[in-house]
C-alpha cells in the first residue's frame, strides 16, 4: 500500500493527480482543499474508497491546526506514516501579463506579490512541515512540488520572457525551499523533487480577456516556439501532463533530490 496526499486538490492538476492515483485500489489517496464542497468532481471521486477528502487551507499560516487535523486524519488512517505529498497549489496573480515595472501602483505590486508568495511558496512548506513527521515514517518519503518552467532563469534569459514576475518570482522560491530540505534530510532517505508540468490546459492557462494582453500571450508563444522541440505541438491535456509527472515519481531515488525538472524527467519545459 502507498498513500499519497495532494495539496491543492479541488481541481485541474491537483484532481488529476487524485484521479489517476486513485485508479489503483492499492493506493490511499488523501486530496486536500479549501472548500472541497465547492467542487463536484472531487466529491465525484469521494465516491471510491481509497481517496479521503481534507478540508484545509495550504496558504493559511494561521491555518495550523486545519494541516495538523489534516495530518491526524491521514495518520488514523495509514497509521502514522505517508509515503508522498504533492503540492499542487499556484496561482499567478492579478497582473501575469504586466512587466515587473508596469504594476498601476507600488501598493498594486506589493498587494500581488505577497498574494503570489502566499499560495506559491508558503502554500508549499506550510503543507510539507505538517506532513514532515509522517512521512519520516513513510517507506518512500517523495515530496513533488509543482513550479514552471518560467523559474528556469537560464530559460527565461533564452526566450527573453518578460511576463509573469510574481509566478516566476515565486517558483523559483518553490525551488529553492525543496532544496533547503533536500539539503536537511539527505541523509533520511527523503526525494524532494521539484518539477515542472509542462504547458497544460487548464484554467489558469486560458488565454486572458483583454485584447492588449492577448498580444503579449501571442508575443510570448513565438518566443517559446523559436525553442521549442520538434515534439512540442502545444498546450498537453491535464490526464498527459500527470501521467507523465508519476511516471518521472516513481524512477526518481535520493539521489535526484533537490532537482529541478520537467515532465519529461529532464530539463526540456515544453
């Protein structure tokens, strides 16, 4: 039996991962979310008996006793340990297509960027420190946390990508945590991978309403296409996008923790 919990799970990739984790009935499948009564797919998925549904809030620092019920509720069930957390929660922020330079006020920026940083990077280590003990218990101890290949700075420099400065800002802050724990429990067997889905269809990939900002979705999908692989064809579908991300999970060992890589288990993002 391996039991997984999901951070951010309500849906797009999060469900996905739920979804497809779930087709295993030998699997134990823990999907977290703010508000799951407000999504119907999960409770679709309530239905079969390996997936158990969490209410709490990944972002919250004041949230702490939600994520310690929430690892109690997993600890009750497996009892005591977890073999896998992924952290799925993102969001881009109120102003993706604005340069860094661009935002309407100093307060604009400030306001999103702390937003961006909450769900990202808090939204991250908060869930990972709540399901630490658990999963030093665990027999595979893995940690995948969700970032883009928009914090790949030498990628970014490449295309010359100019958009999304909190999202970028922050992913690399997602890195760079899974790193800090690598760093901490090398010697524990532990595998905090860091990784990126590719360019996926999901709601927050959807092209923006304002025309003036459409031209630069357009400007920066000919700067991607310049660099894309003659097997990139576009955006994947969310089922492809975890398929493939389990896929690198189950082969990556100790050994990988600490890196950074894409769906396709090296560095190309698209």
């Amino acid at each position: 039996m391996a039991s997984y919990v999901v951070a951010g799970a309500s849906r797009g990739i999060g469900l996905e991962f739920v979804a497809q984790l779930a087709r295993k009935p030998e699997n134990v499948v823990f999907a977290l979310a703010r508000n799951p009564d407000g999504s119907k797919d999960l409770q679709a998925l309530s239905s079969k008996s390996n997936v158990h549904i969490l209410k709490a809030d990944i972002t919250d620092p004041k949230g702490l006793q939600a994520r310690l019920v929430a690892a109690d509720a997993v600890a009750k069930v497996t009892g005591g340990s977890l073999d896998v957390l992924i952290n799925n929660g993102a969001i881009q922020g109120n102003f993706f297509w604005l340069t860094i330079d661009e935002y309407p006020t100093p307060e604009d920026l400030v306001d999103d960027f702390r937003k961006v940083f909450d769900t990202n990077v808090l939204g991250t280590i908060l869930p990972t420190n709540a399901f630490l003990p658990l999963l030093r218990k665990g027999q595979v101890k893995k940690v995948l946390s969700l970032s883009s290949g928009l914090a790949d700075p030498a990628s970014v420099l490449m295309v010359g990508n100019k958009y999304g400065a909190a999202y970028g800002i922050t992913k690399v802050g997602v890195e760079m945590a899974n790193i800090k724990y690598a760093t901490k429990y090398k010697e524990e067997g532990f595998t905090f991978l860091t990784i990126s889905p590719g360019i996926v269809k999901t709601d927050m990939n959807a092209p923006p309403e304002k025309p003036e900002y459409l031209e630069r979705l357009q400007e920066a999908a000919m700067q991607f296409a310049k660099f894309a692989p003659p097997t990139f064809t576009g955006p994947i579908e969310t089922s492809e996008s975890v398929s493939k991300m389990l896929s690198v999970l189950d082969n990556v060992t100790p050994e990988d923790s600490g890196k950074f890589l894409s769906h396709h288990g090296d560095r190309n993002w698209l």
